[in-house]
C-alpha cells in the first residue's frame, strides 16, 4: 500500500524508578531507568487510493454491506456503532531481515483537505494499534498485487450544501474524530487490552469567496444542514467516487474581514453532531472492489 510518511510501532518511554539506600558506585545518583509500558499512536499520511481508501475506512468506521454488481460496487461507512468494521495489521520492511508489524490497529482521527489543485488528495490519520512485534520476514501469507494508481490528483472535488453547490467554495478541510482511547486493562500482559471507540466528533472549515451571506444568516440562526465534499472520476463519475456527508452541519457566524479592495472573504467553521436520523458522518466510496 502507498503512503507519504508514517510511523510505526509502540512507544516505550523509560520510568524513573529511584531507589535510594543500595550501595552502588555513588548512592546519591538515580538508579537505572525501567521501560514504561507500550503505548502511543501511529501517525500516516497516504494519496486517497480509489481501492485502498475502503481499508483506512473500515479500521474506523461502521460499513454497511456492499451494494451493486458487474465491477461496479458502493460501501457506505458511519459514525454510528460501537466501532469499526474491521482491525489492520500493518507490516513494514526498512530493510533486509528487518521488519516490524503493527498489530489491532484502529483509525482515531482522519483528516481531508480538499482545493482545486494540481497534488494529490490525502488521507491524514492517527491511528492506535494494541501490539507490535519485531520480526527478519514478512508475516505468513501471500501479498497480494498493488491497487492501480486511482488516486485523486484529477478528480473533480465539490462542495455542496443541501445539494446544492457551493461554486465559491475555495477550500475546505474535514476532521472526522473517532474519539478512540487505548484502554490497559489488568489483562495479565504489558499490552493494550482493547480500544473503546467514543463520541464521533466531525468537524470542517471552508473559506468562500464573497462574504457567503447565506451561511452568515445560518450561523446567525443556529440551523443546520447538509454539507457534502465529493470527488468523481472524470472518466466515470457515476460508478467511480468519494462522497463525505455532514448531514446534521452547523455553521458558525465569522466576522467580516477586509484587507483590500478586493471581494471580501469569510473563513466558516461547521460543527456535525448525530441526531436519531443521521450519523455526525457518512462517506460512501464507489469503486470497482467487491467486498473489504
């Protein structure tokens, strides 16, 4: 799979353990440190990949059965739920008989930025994993063939509201929180016992050109919306793309900024919580995989 950057493995910070009286070569200097217990988050930076996105998903999100058929298929993830749909392994080779593998890895927080730009789109992730192991070898298994190059450098990135589009929308960025904490339980073992997954919390911001009366008169007005960033293939938009919904999106009331004789412009910043009906986020992903 591809990425830009990451780390790996479990962190073990050293404990102060002073034990005075023990006649060492000095008494008065501190004693050998002990290693802490494993903990920490994993961080990664990967292109969104058409085939690869559906497995950073599923590690964070609930994920309704596949729809659709003949190459052309539709997964459709939540917020709701205890949890994901599904824990990553992830192994690693730096070089040769050096490996590592990240065990019961789960997403805490994914984070899209989005602009009609010449780079690729991205995937920022934190992630959590409940073990590693040091090993000289991939782990048992076949690895399968690389996905294609699908990834967003081309697509045509959308913002709309209520279904309608937001054409001054220069940018946006969407933070969806998964709120995971790593829970040590008195397991018997120094690893993580399990995570709970909490509170989602989904979150974006996005300037628009003008001052954007109609999303000033929203905050003004504490009413919510549907706020919608989409991307589609431009060879084909109708099987091929990525959909992220903020159904229940309020919008905050931003001050007028002037700083030139120019049009004005407005910084909004949108809060997406969960009511009966809706999740605080759904992302559905087209693409030509069956099933993850």
């Amino acid at each position: 799979m591809r990425f830009y950057s990451l780390t790996a493995g479990l962190q073990r910070g050293l404990v102060r353990d002073n034990q005075l009286g023990l006649a060492e070569a000095n008494s008065r200097d501190s004693g050998e440190r002990r290693r802490g217990l494993p903990g920490g988050s994993l961080r990664r930076t990967t292109p969104i990949n058409l085939t690869e996105a559906g497995y950073w998903l599923s590690a964070g999100f609930r994920r309704a059965p596949a729809t659709g058929a003949d190459g052309d298929f539709v997964h459709v993830f939540d917020t709701g739920g205890e949890g994901p749909a599904q824990l990553l392994s992830l192994a690693h080779k730096y070089a040769e008989d050096d490996f590592t593998i990240d065990r019961g890895v789960a997403l805490a927080e994914l984070q899209i930025s989005a602009a009609k730009t010449e780079n690729v789109a991205r995937f920022n992730m934190t992630l959590m994993g409940l073990g590693d192991a040091v090993d000289d070898a991939w782990p048992a298994g076949a690895v399968s063939a690389a996905a294609a190059a699908d990834d967003f450098s081309d697509w045509r990135w959308r913002v709309l509201f209520d279904e309608g589009v937001v054409g001054d929308a220069l940018n946006i960025d969407i933070n969806l929180n998964r709120g995971v904490e790593m829970v040590q339980g008195m397991s018997g073992d120094e690893w993580p016992t399990f995570h709970h997954f909490g509170e989602a919390d989904a979150t974006a911001s996005f300037k628009l050109y003008g001052r954007g009366k109609a999303f000033r008169d929203l905050g003004r007005a504490g009413a919510s919306g549907k706020i919608t960033l989409e991307a589609t293939a431009p060879d084909d938009p109708e099987n091929r793309y990525l959909r992220i919904e903020l159904p229940n999106a309020q919008f905050n009331q931003p001050q007028n900024e002037v700083s030139s004789g120019g049009q004005m412009s407005a910084d909004f910043s949108v809060e997406a919580g969960q009511t009966s009906e809706a999740s605080a986020a759904v992302i559905t992903l087209a693409n030509g995989v069956a099933a993850y």
